[in-house]
C-alpha cells in the first residue's frame, strides 16, 4: 500500500526535524557524510522523506552536496555567521522602512506595542535569566513576524524566511548566551532600547530611520557571538557550536 502525499509530506518533517536536531546537538558531527540507507533504517522511515529532509537541510546550510552524489555536514567560521546575521538585519531592515512607508494601522500598530509592552516587563522589570529566557526568545521571536507581517510582501517574507533558517542567523540564536553573559542585562536594555525606536520609527511613518535601527539590532547577534566565543563554557549554550571552526579574532574582521 502505498503512502498517501499527507502521511509522506507529515514523514519529511518529522525527518526534518530529527535530522536538524542530530546536527545541532552534534550526534552527527561537522564533516559526517550523510547515508541515506543508516538514515531510513534510524528515522524509520522511506528514503523519499529521508531524501526530501536532506535537500531542504542543504537549504538551509546545515548540508553540503558532494560532487560524486549525497551530503555532508558543513562546517562553519565566524566570517559565515556575521554573513549570516547581517543577510537577516539587511531584510529585516527592508521589512521595517516598508512597514514605515506604507504605513500601518492602528490595530497592528497596536499588537506591536503589546509585544513590546510584554519584553519591557521581562527586561526591565525582572530582568531575563536563564529561567526567563524561553518567554523572552517567544515574545522575541512574535515582535520579528510581526514588523515582517507589516511590510505586507510575500515576497520579501519569503526570503526572510530562508535567511532566519541560516545557521546561527535568527533573532534568538544566542539568547541563552546573552542571559549567562555578565553583560547581560546591559545588552538586553539595549536591544531593547532599539526596538522600542523602531515602533516609534513605523509610527512615525520614517522609513530610513526604521530600516537602520532593525539592521543595527540585528548586528547585536554578532557582539553576542563575540562575547561568547572569548568563553568556553558559552560556546557550548549556543546551538550547533559544535559546527563552528573558530578563527582567530584578526582573522575574523578581515
């Protein structure tokens, strides 16, 4: 009997996500060539979803195709990441100064107040911990969907989407670091401070401005990433750090 396209379609993702998570967590290490036929007979399930998972995590940058045929696990430096996170911070800045330009209504507008209200209360009232962190990395996370919802493009979203899927490029790709970093609550205020300055920029309807401050707080991802790799103990928090060959700090500026 064979699969119907739903039950293929529900087996690829949950391939998908078993297969990301092997990555990240380094059970499938950097360099590790990725067997189809030790993949079915692991996941349990066909080789098309176990296919169709592989394709979609070379997308996503996990994989790397082999001339001869197959994938293996990619490796990445610091140079790739800040490529990564600015990739996000350049749309992300687009979404923002269209969502000015075109202008928003008072409902949405609204919403991203209340999103805002809600990382305010985490930030500078309690401050985000390590206990905290999960509800700051959802409200997070909902504030970026948003000002993407806002600039009202599906193609734009689109691209936005891939670009988040980069390793280590989403908006919450290092927030458990962040929680740890003795700079912690300084670098919170100051994300924080940004994206209150974008609601104002959206409201006000100043595109320009909107689109630098998004690009901006993008970039503190990467004062993150820095900050963490001075740290052994914090490499280990970020997700896939097993994945990154460090450079030396020189290096990595060039």
């Amino acid at each position: 009997m064979r699969a119907s396209p739903e039950g293929t379609s529900s087996q690829t993702v949950n391939a998908l996500l078993k297969l990301r998570e092997f990555i990240l967590s380094g059970e499938i290490k950097a360099g590790e060539r990725m067997s189809e036929l030790l993949l079915v007979e692991r996941l349990g399930v066909s080789r098309t979803p176990v296919r169709a998972a592989l394709v979609r995590l070379e997308q996503e940058g996990l994989l790397r195709a082999l001339p001869s045929g197959g994938f293996v696990v990619d490796a990445f430096n610091e140079r790739d990441i800040h490529a990564a996170i600015e990739i996000r911070g350049t749309l992300e800045g687009l979404a923002a100064r269209l969502a000015a330009e075109r202008g928003v209504g008072q409902a949405h507008l609204e919403d991203l107040k209340h999103c805002l209200a809600g990382l305010d209360e985490l930030v500078l009232e309690s401050g985000v911990t390590v206990d905290s962190f999960s509800a700051y990395v959802e409200l997070n996370e909902q504030f970026h969907r948003i000002i993407v919802d806002l600039a009202d493009s599906a193609v734009l979203s689109r691209q936005i989407a891939r670009a988040v899927s980069l390793p280590f490029a989403s908006a919450s790709a290092f927030v458990m670091v962040q929680a740890r970093l003795p700079e912690a609550q300084t670098m919170f205020s100051v994300a924080q401070d940004h994206l209150r300055c974008i609601v104002r920029a959206i409201e006000a309807r100043e595109g320009q401005r909107a689109e630098a401050l998004m690009r901006e707080h993008a970039r503190l991802a990467r004062r993150n990433l820095e900050l963490a790799l001075g740290n052994r103990e914090m490499r280990g928090l970020v997700p896939g750090s097993n994945l990154i060959t460090f450079l030396s700090h020189a290096a990595a500026r060039n």
